[in-house]
C-alpha cells in the first residue's frame, strides 16, 4: 500500500541577523506579521541567525510542523556577505538532511533595491529637520 503524497505548501521563513536588543528583534517579527496579511493562508515565521531567538533551524521546524514542504528562506539582510552567501545556504543543506524531501529556495536579500532610495531621502529629511539644518 503506497502512503498519499500530500500536496505541496510553500512557506515564507524571514529570517534576520538578530541582536541582544529586544526591540531590535520585533521589527523583524512585525514585518513577518505583516506578510502574513499580504500572503494569506501561507506559513509564514520570523526566525534569527544570531544573538536572538528563535534560531533557523527552530523556524525551519515551526514552517515543516505547520505543514510545509517548501520553504522559500526570505533573508532580511542589507548586503550579500557571509550570512547570505555562506551561512543561510548550510541552513538549507541542515534542513534537507534534517527533514528528507522538503525543498528550500533563498530569495533575493535587500540589496540595493532602487526603492530603498525613497526610504533613506526620508530619514535624511527628518535628521536635517530635527537638527534645524538647512
């Protein structure tokens, strides 16, 4: 008797550097909810490579609990350095061992994303206002 396959369900993992600052760590879990809202009916956690909780492996295992078996790892990152181009595709690999048969894909970090540009100008304007600089 051959088991049923159950049908694919992709899951969102955010994941962010983290830090030892709580406040820090709640952007990151509010913007998780917020997609929650945009992708609905998708699983969708918030997880951390360092310094917070919980860690990927741990958001990996919520997203698999939850009925994934795809997750697509959404790095919250700035720059392509260690993290992204090192650290997040052995936590896939981990993944892949850890659970035989799930898929992982890593979309695109941050980068330099021309519509950061609006963002930045924005704070540039409140800091030369705060200051009373011209």
């Amino acid at each position: 008797m051959s088991r049923a396959r159950r049908p694919a369900r992709a899951a969102l993992l955010l994941i962010g550097h983290g830090s030892r600052v709580g406040p820090a760590n709640r952007i990151l879990r509010r913007i998780a909810r917020a997609l929650r809202l945009r992708f609905a009916g998708r699983v969708v956690e918030a997880c951390y490579l360092e310094a917070a909780s919980p860690d990927v492996q741990t958001g990996i295992d919520r997203c698999v609990a939850r009925g994934a078996t795809r997750i697509l790892f959404v790095p919250h990152f700035l720059f392509l350095g260690g993290h992204v181009r090192r650290d997040l595709p052995r936590a896939a690999a981990l993944a892949r061992r850890r659970h035989p048969g799930l898929e992982i894909r890593i979309a695109r970090h941050l980068g330099d994303d021309r519509r950061l540009v609006p963002i930045v100008a924005d704070r540039v304007r409140r800091g030369l206002r705060a200051g009373r600089w011209r």
